[in-house]
C-alpha cells in the first residue's frame, strides 16, 4: 500500500527544498551580491565556510535521530563502501599526521580540515532522492538555474567593469585577476561549469528543450568568457560530445564513422589552443611551478608510511605542504596533489573510484535513461588532472557526484533488471 502524500509530509518536502536552495546559493556567496552578503548574520569567506558545515552536520544528526537505521540505508553499497573509505583514509591521515609532526595538535588539525565532514552530504542527499520521488530532479534542476544566474551575475559584473572600471560584487569573496588585459574571475567556475554539463543532460533528455538550451549556453560563456579555466573548458567540451555520441538515438559506433572527422575539426583547434596556452609567455613560468609541483608530491608519496606529506596547519610546517619557496598549490596540481596528501591511501581510494565510475559508466549506457552519469563520469576524470575535490574550495562536490551516480546506478540496475525480465518471459511465451 502507498504512503499517503500527507500535508505534514509536503511540508517536510517543501522545507527541504528551501534548505537546498539556501545551502547551494550559500556555497556560491549568493552570487557575490554586496548587499546580500552584509546582511547575512554569519561571516562570509570562499575560504570559511563552516556555517555549512554546521547546517549539514545538524541536518545529519537530525535524520540519523529521526529515521535511525532507514536513513544511513544505501541500497547501492558499492557508493556506501567507497565513502566509509573515504573517511578511514581520513581519519588514518588524520592520526597518522600527529604522530609524523609533533609540532602538531589536534585543535590545530581539526580547526582547519573540518571540512571533510561534509561527506555527510552524500548520506543526506541520497536519502531525500529515495524518501521525495521528484527531489533528484528538483536539486539537479536547482543546481542548473542556480548556476545558469550565477553566470549571468558574473557576465554583467564583467561588461559592468569592462565599461566603467567598476566593482559591482563583493571583492572579498571573488579572486579578480586580470588576464590577457580582461577581468577574470575564477572561481565561479566550479559551479557553473556543474551546471553547465548537468543542463546538457537535460538536452539529451528532453530533445533540445529550448529551456535548457538557453542555460547551457549562458553558462558556457560564464566559464568561457569570465571564468576562463581551460580545464573546465575542456572538460566541457569533450564529456558533453562523449555523452552526445552515447545517447544518440542513431548508436555510438554508426556516429563515429559518419562523423568522426567533424570531431577533429572540432576538438583539434581546442586541444591546439588548449595546450599552446600553458606555453604562452605570461602562463609559461606559471606551467613550469605546476610541473614542479607535480614532482615534489609524487616524490613525498610514502613520506610517512602509508600517507604521503598528511595534513599540516602550523605554519612551521608550511614549506613541506607547499614546497621550496612555497610556490606549489594544492588546488592546481589535481589528483596528484591528492596523492601526495594521502600517499598510498589515496592511490587506493582512487583505484577504488575508478572501478565504481567503470561500473556505473557501464550499467548508464545500458538503459540511456541517464546521459548525466557518462557526462559526469568522463568531466570528474578530466578536471581531476588539475583540480581535485580534497580541498576547501571543492569539497562539497565529491559528496554531491557520488550521491547522483549512486542514485542513477540504483534507478539503471532497476530497470535493467526490469528489463532482462521483458525478455525473459517474452522468450519463455515464443
């Protein structure tokens, strides 16, 4: 018998919605809107945000007390294994950094890496995608407008400045750089560039839905023209036609003969440019620190056992986070900068990853009722080249891919099995 959808229960799912919204406009700064942030009660930071660790870690608590063993239940166990592995390999970094750096204390460790509570995140979602029939489309949906505004913001903010020479957003939340004699802001990228491959999916979906369209496309010069990171670009660029070439209805393989040489045009010039512009004069020096970035971490793999350099908060200790001269960032160096954080754990964590993706990227394309999955999968696996979700700055969205691939995964193993059923009895009636 099906529950009834009673008033208390629309309520519930209205004020998680309102909830949602908030968190995702909270993690973007609400656009960067001056008289937004002055008004918010709590201090506003790209770099602080432990009112949303806070809000999650309530929510958590509240639906664990609340629904008990039904909450922390995940029908897809292979998602529900790789997060408790994600934070053993934290707690055991965690443990292991005391124990390698005395000049260390746990205060000071937790006071700066809290925010690997927001794995909590993934649990959450997961639960309100099974407990609402609409919410996964709701967030993802949320997530695509949202980033489609944020664009816009960020879009006029640029045109704004390009003809007055005027800040019109909050400057403390914003990384303005100047590159190639125009405003550029970064950070904006990480999600817009989510929105702009989950609106692609949309447009697998619904058949060019003029809607969807319109939000690609404002999110594509959000990220293009103001946000300018080429490892967003790319990423992009090529899962969107890897999704586009799997969900076709004419089939991958007839597509590939018949129009692999519109692909070359395409994507040829864009991987030329691409590479070339690490090697341009004013990016050059800044190409040369990331290789040497690269090096350093990989030689400090096994610095301390089974965790490469660990984690690290006195400021005694910041030469070996961040290397001679203190010239190498974490956010810039991918999945070997993670790596060199989690040593051999974290080679185990991404084999394990790697497996989880080829599993899922391979039941998606069995029903195509999810392009997001191969999309997702195939930009995750791209941008983890130079950037890498074991930061601040990124760390909720490794909870957030793992919650819509589990959930996807669930839904495709469904129907799959649904499916094999139609021809079995179909067989079994011939």
């Amino acid at each position: 018998m099906k529950e009834r959808f009673t008033l208390k229960k629309i309520n519930s799912y209205i004020f998680a919605k309102i909830i949602t919204i908030f968190i995702l406009t909270r993690e973007i700064g609400f656009f960067s809107i001056p008289w937004v942030i002055k008004i918010y009660p709590f201090h506003i930071s790209y770099y602080v945000k432990k009112d949303i660790c806070i809000y999650i870690g309530v929510i958590f608590v509240f639906l664990l007390l609340k629904y008990k063993k039904k909450f922390i239940e995940i029908k897809e166990k292979r998602y529900y294994i790789i997060c408790l592995a994600w934070i053993g390999m934290i707690g055991l970094t965690f443990i292991m950094s005391l124990v390698a750096y005395k000049n260390e204390s746990f205060y000071m460790l937790f006071k700066k890496y809290y925010f690997y509570e927001i794995i909590a995140v993934f649990f959450i979602l997961v639960f309100l995608f099974r407990k609402y029939k609409d919410y996964y489309s709701f967030f993802l949906k949320s997530i695509v407008y949202i980033g489609t505004m944020y664009a816009l913001f960020i879009i006029i903010y640029k045109i704004v400045y390009e003809i007055t020479g005027l800040y019109i957003f909050d400057i403390n939340y914003q990384l303005i750089q100047v590159r190639r004699n125009t405003l550029r802001l970064a950070r904006p990228a990480d999600f817009i560039s989510l929105s702009c491959i989950l609106s692609f999916s949309f447009i697998l979906k619904q058949k060019a839905n003029k809607k969807w369209v319109s939000c690609f496309v404002i999110s594509l010069i959000g990220v293009f023209w103001v946000t300018q990171t080429r490892i967003y670009q790319l990423a992009i660029i090529i899962s969107c036609i890897i999704g586009w070439l799997f969900y076709t209805r004419s089939g991958f393989i007839p597509l590939i003969k018949k129009y692999w040489w519109v692909g070359v045009i395409v994507i040829s010039p864009i991987l030329i440019k691409f590479i070339y512009s690490f090697f341009a004069s004013e990016d050059l020096g800044g190409t040369l620190v990331r290789v040497e970035g690269y090096i350093y971490f990989l030689q400090n793999i096994v610095k301390n056992g089974v965790i490469g350099i660990g984690f690290l908060a006195n400021q005694e200790n910041t030469y070996i986070l961040r290397g001679p001269g203190l010239k190498y960032s974490l956010t810039d160096l991918g999945i070997v900068g993670f790596i060199g954080i989690f040593g051999i754990l974290g080679i185990i964590f991404i084999g394990l990853l790697l497996v989880l993706f080829f599993k899922s990227f391979k039941n998606s394309l069995k029903t195509k009722s999810h392009p997001e999955v191969v999309i997702l999968i195939i930009y995750i696996l791209i941008t983890s080249i130079s950037v890498i979700f074991n930061d601040l700055q990124r760390a909720i969205y490794l909870p957030i891919y793992l919650s819509i691939l589990s959930y996807c995964n669930e839904i495709d193993n469904k129907d799959w099995r649904i499916y094999e059923d139609k021809i079995f009895k179909n067989k079994c009636c011939s």
